[in-house]
C-alpha cells in the first residue's frame, strides 16, 4: 500500500498545460464541441483520472454531448494527428504532443487522397492565406462523413472565397455542408445549380443591404430571405429593390422589408411581381389611402388610422357611387347631432340611388335643394310657433314639395295657411289639409285665401253648423281654426318618411 495518496477533488486547483500550438493551428478551425472534448480528455489524463472515464458514454454525459457528436470529434483529433486509438473495445486514445504528430506524419503512409484534396484546397487560397490544419481537416471530414464529393466540397469553398471573402469561416462552411448533404446535393451539376442560386441570392442581399445603408456582408438569414422573396413567392430583383421604399416608414431592415413584400404578395394576390407592378400597386394604395382620408375627414375624423379593415369598407361604399358622392355622404352624416357611423354613409348613398342621383352634379343639386326646403320649413315653423320642436324631417319636406311642386301653392299661401296653424297639435297635417281644402275650391291667392278663412270663422261665430255638426262637437274649448275637418294622414302619400315620422302622422 502506498504512503502517500493524492486528494481526488485537488484536481479542481491544478492546471492542465495546452500546448500553444493547439490553439493557434487547431482550435480556430475545429467544430463547436469538439474542442471541449479534448481539453477534457487532456485534463483527465494529465491529473491521472483516466480510469473514471472508461466509456465513451462517461465521457458525452460529463459534457452533455451526444455520444456521436463525440465519437465525431474523437476520430477528428485522430485525423489531426493530435490523438491515436489504441484500443477498439472499449476504445481507449492516447494523446500526442505537437512534436509526435508531426513526428508521426511524417513515418505514417500518406493518404494520398487526402493529400490530394489538401493540395487542391490550399491551392485556392495560394499565399493569401495560410490555413490551420484543423480547417483542412474539417473540409475533408465532409467527403468522409457527409458523403460529398471532393470535387463538390472544393466547389462550396470556391463559392464560400466568392460571396464571403478569403477570410470566411469554416464553420459556416459546414453548415452550408450539412445542409447540401441532408438535401442529397451531391453532383456537380447539383451543386453548381444551387451554388449559383445562392451566389446571386447573397449578391441581391448585399445590395439591399447597401440601399438599406447598411455596409456589410449579408447574414444566412438574410439570405435566406431573400431567397423567400425572389424564389418563394417570385418577386423579380428590382421589384424587391422597389418596395425598399416603404422602409423609410419604420426600421429599415430585412425583417420590416418581409412584412411590406408579404403585405404586397398577399394583397395583390401574388400577382405584382416586376418592379414595374410593384410601384404601380404602392402607388395605387397611396392613391387610395389619401381618398380614405379625404372621405375621413368629410366624416369628421381627421386622425383615424388608414389599416385594412378601412380601406375595405371604402372600397364597399365605393361600389355604390363614386368617390366624391361617398364624401359628399360622408360630409352630411358629420353633420348629423349624436354618434354617426360609416354605416350611415352607406345607407345614405343608397338613399341617392334610389332617388335616381348619380353624379355628383345631381347630388349637390339635390342638397342644394334640400337646403332651400329646410330654409322654408325653418319659417314656418316659426310663424306656427313650433320652431324649438319641429324640424327639418324628410316627412316635412316631402309635403313642403308636394304643395310647391305638385299642387303649385305659393309661398305667400302656404306662409299664410302655417300662420292659420298656431296653437294646434300637429300643425303641418293642420296645413297640408288646409291648403288640400284651398285647392278644390280653386283658391289661389293670399286675398281668397283670407277671405275663405274669414267667411268659415264668421260663420263658426254664427253657430251656423247643422244638426249633425253639433251632435258630432267634441267637448272643451277649441279654437275656431280647428273647425276645419281634419282627415286621417296615410304615410305612403309621402314617400322617403322616416319610420318615426310615420308614428307620427299616423297619429292624426
């Protein structure tokens, strides 16, 4: 039994020497993982606790790997000559110096494949750039372990040198590697076809990038996006140049850029895909956001944000009339007293229809008309003495109409039969049976009419009414003016009524 025995846990403060050489020629170019499996494996072995790792399983779990990712990265340190499998089952390494392995390079046969690809592969770089040993390497793990080509792996790096520079990383080599190895691009022909879409999806990219002011190579994802735009759902070059116009409205970026072609492939139904359709399409939506506005500030909502939703609800009202009848509409529901809504516009319009008006030369005939009515109605109101509750009411203008224009009353008649309807109840039914009453005896003027009054109210005075009149007299007083009958007032007389001004008159 020995004297001396060593705290297991002392490990923790020691020091495991790494040679410089490993992290200037191996570590640059070595896959993410693969570094720390070596360290760790160096540390085992340099503090004497090579037997706690008896599997390849211990190690992947003390580094929370898979056991294949470090399977990988063992016979990658293998290939660099950096360790030696000495044992299969299980499988036991040996780590060499920087010393042995070039040592051992040196007595090993060469593998004059391998030897060949790595000529060809530094020869792509000539004196421009020297590449670490690991890196030559890790291409080579993708003939072997991803099942390309060598000729296609030179191929990808000849492209990698072209859109990213002499200076590009390995690393993002072997995911573009990955990739044509999962999507079985393994031919020359295959791997031309994609290299090319790529080479000018990444200089597309870097041009938008430069418009978008930004000076940089652009990023796979950006790439990639790209690729969705012009490939994906078509969108030629300069027609995704041309919508980088829009980005002036918000962050001029590759993700805000996304938003605006997909808005623009979807609302087009995928159908502006040239430069020339694309601002066409921009313009039309400009075109039409700044009539939304004119139509929202007619409505009295100056502020209203322009989304989807509204643009499809005017180009609804659009399909009834033309755009200055809408804010014609728009204009007079604003007017309105208590909450409006654009559905008011649209029954509005329709209103219009129905009456026949279809330009706006007939509608701002028929409001000016309209105008001149609620004028009239105003006065005579005020001469019945009911102006604070009458109003201007489509039913009121409809019989002001009918009086001028159908039984061709005057003014000066009509003004004197209001001025006879003080004191009752429903004053214009009162007036509209008047003058009904005017009219079969042929009165016509402001004298006959006076003289008409004057004959009934003397004759009323007289108590000249028959037996039946008398019978028939209502109890409680009644004014004189009253006499007159008064007939049941049928609402389809006047078309265009409101339902509550049929209530109304249908109380008579």
């Amino acid at each position: 039994m020995a004297a001396f025995v060593n705290d297991p846990g002392s490990f923790l403060w020691g020091a495991t020497a790494v040679p410089n050489a490993f992290f200037c020629e191996y570590m640059p170019a070595a896959p993410e993982g693969y570094v720390k499996v070596y360290l760790y494996g160096l540390m085992a072995v340099k503090e004497g606790l090579g037997d706690t790792i008896r599997m390849v399983e211990d190690l992947a779990i003390a580094l929370g790997m898979e056991v294949a990712e470090v399977e990988k990265a063992l016979r990658y340190w293998e290939r660099c000559r950096l360790m030696e499998r000495v044992r299969d089952n299980p499988p036991q390494y040996r780590y060499l110096n920087v010393q042995q392995a070039t040592l051992m390079h040196q007595q090993t046969q060469p593998d004059e494949q391998y030897e060949s690809f790595a000529q060809a592969l530094y020869s792509l770089f000539g004196e421009k750039r020297k590449l670490h040993g690991g890196e030559t390497v890790l291409a080579y793990e993708w003939v072997e372990q991803l099942g390309l080509s060598p000729e296609v792996v030179l191929m990808l790096i000849r492209h990698m040198i072209s859109t990213r520079g002499l200076n590009f990383s390995f690393k993002e080599a072997q995911k573009i590697a990955g990739e044509m190895s999962s999507e079985k691009i393994t031919t020359l022909e295959a791997a031309e076809m994609m290299f090319s879409r790529s080479e000018s999806a990444w200089k597309g990219a870097r041009k938008l990038l430069s418009r978008l002011g930004k000076r940089r190579n652009p990023s796979e994802d950006e790439i990639d996006l790209y690729l969705k735009w012009t490939v994906q759902w078509g969108f030629a070059p300069k027609a995704v140049e041309a919508a980088c116009v829009e980005t002036t409205k918000g962050d001029p970026s590759f993700a805000y850029l996304d938003k605006i072609l997909e808005g623009i492939h979807q609302r087009s139904g995928g159908k502006a895909t040239t430069a020339e359709m694309v601002e066409k399409f921009l313009k039309g939506e400009q075109d039409e956001t700044a009539r939304v506005r004119e139509m929202l500030a007619a409505f009295g909502h100056k502020s209203a944000v322009v989304d989807e939703g509204m643009r499809l609800v005017y180009r609804s009202l659009c399909d009834l009339a033309s755009h200055e009848i809408v804010v014609l509409a728009a204009r007079q529901v604003g007017k309105r007293r208590g909450a409006h809504s654009l559905d008011q516009v649209g029954e509005l319009v329709e209103a219009w229809n129905n009456r026949g008006l279809q330009t706006e030369a007939d509608v701002e005939a028929y409001l000016k008309s309209v105008a001149r009515q609620d004028k009239t109605l105003r006065n005579l109101f005020a001469l019945m003495g009911k102006e604070k509750t009458l109003i201007c009411s489509q039913a009121n203008r409809e019989l002001l109409r009918k009086w001028q224009e159908d039984w061709r009353v005057s003014e000066p008649v009509i003004s004197l039969a209001a001025a006879y309807a003080q004191n009752v109840e429903h004053p214009m039914a009162y007036v509209d049976k008047l003058l009904q009453n005017w009219r079969e005896k042929d009165i016509t003027t402001v004298a006959e009419a006076q003289e008409e009054h004057e004959k009934f109210t003397q004759a009323a005075a007289a108590g000249k009414k028959t037996e039946k009149a008398a019978a028939a007299k209502p109890s409680g007083k009644r004014v004189l003016a009253q006499q007159y009958e008064q007939r049941e007032y049928n609402p389809d007389d006047v078309n265009g009524m409101s339902a509550e001004d049929i209530e109304e008159m249908s109380k008579l």
